[in-house]
C-alpha cells in the first residue's frame, strides 16, 4: 500500500496534467472564437488576463510565444506540465515563494524580446483586483501592458475564488485586447496607483463587453 502511496505521488502531477491537457486541447479545437485587437501588439508586451479566464487563452495558437509564471504550489507542478504541453515558457516563482527569482526572470525574458501572460489578480486574489507585480516588471522591461477580456456561451462558472470559466464544447468565445499601457521608469507611488487602476478598470470593461456580446451580462 505505501508503494502505491509513493507511486500515485511521484506519478500524479504528470498522470493528471496529461488528461486535463488532452480535455483542454479537444475543447479548445471545438470552440468558435472570435477575437479583436490582437492583431498588431507591440512586442515585448505582458498580456493580462483576469485568473478565472486564462482557459480560451491556453488553447489559442497565438503568432508569439509566450512565458508564465506559475507557483510553487501543489497544483503548480500540474499547471506548469500544461502550460508546457501548449507551448508556453514557464518560470516558477509567486509573492509567496521564490518571487525575487521569478520577478528577474520575468525582466530578462522580457527584456529578450518574449512577450508574457499574466493574471494581474492571482494566484490568491483578491479577484479582478490588479496586484503591483505586473506593474513592476512592466516597468522594469519597459514592455507594454495588454488589457484583454474574454467570456464564452455556453459555459462553466466553479465556485473556486476566481470563477474559473470552462466553456463547453463547441461553444462561442470572444476575446477583447485593449491599446497598451506602458508605465514610465521613473514612474511615482501616485502614478503606479493610477496606471494600476486604469488596467484594471480596462480589464474589467473588456470582459464586460465580452460578457454582454453573448449575452452574459
């Protein structure tokens, strides 16, 4: 009973993100999406996303590649070997645990050229709150930051703290990208505060007209 104890814990991480990404992969190949203003994006840029709707996000075959951040959490393991399997560059790192190596790393690749995604409100919340991180390494690189919102009908809403949406298959998804916001290096307490807040009011109102074209609102 331990070995099959020993076996499940080194095995899961690699059992679980293999079937969730195959169940991601058929659904995203399904469903219609429809988008607007990722055409023409300057690059380095950090596409920003609100946590609970990265799902439309991971199954598109995006022109770039894009890095993630992702923590070193339990679930993290699961999320980097998805996230991997679609293509993306993944750094480990959150506020919580190893944020200083994430954060330089974060700034180099940046500074390399390659765009990021990222959800101004994780990994804790609170939701469609844009915490200072992304802020920071925007200022850093000098790499613009995207405001996108995306909404899918039909739908799953979970009762996690971020809503994590789930579209059914074949359902309609649209995705919204707004004008970059880039924050001055020189940039105050004052106006980091006001560039926070125009990122996430942009945000807000990208999904909410997502939401209402489908009729979510």
């Amino acid at each position: 009973m331990a070995s099959l104890k020993y076996w499940w814990r080194e095995r899961r991480p690699e059992i679980i993100s293999g079937a969730v990404a195959f169940l991601v992969r058929v659904v995203g190949r399904s469903v219609r999406f429809k988008s607007e203003g990722f055409e023409a994006l300057p690059d380095p840029h950090i596409m920003c996303a609100w946590h609970g709707r990265t799902f439309i996000f991971v199954t598109r075959n995006w022109p770039r590649k894009y890095g993630v951040i992702i923590s070193h959490s339990r679930d993290g393991e699961i999320q980097t070997r998805i996230f991997e399997s679609f293509g993306f560059e993944v750094i480990r790192g959150s506020t919580g645990r190893g944020g200083i190596r994430a954060a330089v790393e974060g700034i180099r690749l940046l500074k390399s050229g390659t765009s990021m995604a990222m959800t101004p409100d994780g990994p804790r919340g609170p939701s469609q709150v844009v915490q200072p991180g992304v802020l920071m390494l925007a200022q850093k690189s000098g790499a613009a930051l995207i405001p996108a919102g995306m909404s899918a009908k039909p739908r799953i809403l979970t009762k996690s703290w971020d809503r994590y949406m789930v579209p059914w298959p074949f359902s309609k998804c649209i995705g919204y990208a707004g004008e970059p916001i880039y924050v001055p290096k020189d940039a105050d307490e004052e106006t980091l505060e006001r560039i926070r807040l125009q990122l996430e009011n942009e945000m807000t109102r990208l999904q909410t007209k997502a939401e209402a074209e489908l009729g979510q609102a």
